[in-house]
C-alpha cells in the first residue's frame, strides 16, 4: 500500500520537545527528497523543512536552529526533532515525498 503515516504529536510546553516520524511504504523512499510541512488554524500550509535523497536539509527560518530533519533510508522514516518548542509552532504536521504523496498528518500543540 502507498502510504505516509506520521506519528509523535502531541501537547507539550512552551520550551519543550516533541519528535515527529513518518513511515512511508509503497514508494522508492530513498530516491524521493522528503518534507515536513504545517498548517495552523486559518493559514495556508508552509513548509517547515525537507531533506533530499543525499542527505541536503533546508528549513523554514522560523524554525532554524530549533528543528532537525532526518532521514534513515533502511527504515523507510524521516523524522524532525523539534526542540525549543513555541505556541506559534502550533499546527497539524504533514509528512511529504517529492513524487506527491502526503500523510494524514499529526496534531501539534505548544500550550501552558
């Protein structure tokens, strides 16, 4: 079956951590550039970060220095740690590969 399941949301603190992990299945995962994108309440989904088949990362710049994309190609995963963690960060996380496929994504909080 061609699919990506994410998993790790959650409600955590502001200052906190949280990690996400994606399984794809179905597809040539370590051809494919993978993502983590976002979508808050009322706003257009963004893109958070996304790594390529050879390991290049970019990330959105609200996130630099706080979130870390990776990817185990054995596993089929791709993973982002999120530390540091902001109320603004609130959203629900898609999981992307480059050939269209999106997961059904992960409810993130950040609250006190």
């Amino acid at each position: 079956q061609v699919q990506l399941v994410e998993s790790g949301g959650g409600l955590v603190q502001p200052g906190g951590s949280l990690r996400l992990s994606c399984l794809a299945s179905g597809i040539m995962f370590r051809i494919y550039t993978m993502g983590w994108y976002r979508q808050a309440p009322g706003k257009q989904r963004e893109l958070v970060a996304k790594i390529t088949s050879g390991g290049t990362t970019i990330y959105a710049d609200s996130v630099k220095n706080r979130f870390t994309i990776s990817r185990d190609n054995a596993k089929n995963t791709v993973s982002l740690q999120m530390n540091s963690l902001k109320p603004e960060d609130t959203a629900v996380y898609y999981c992307n590969s480059q050939n269209g496929l999106w997961g059904q994504g992960t409810q993130v909080t950040v609250s006190s």
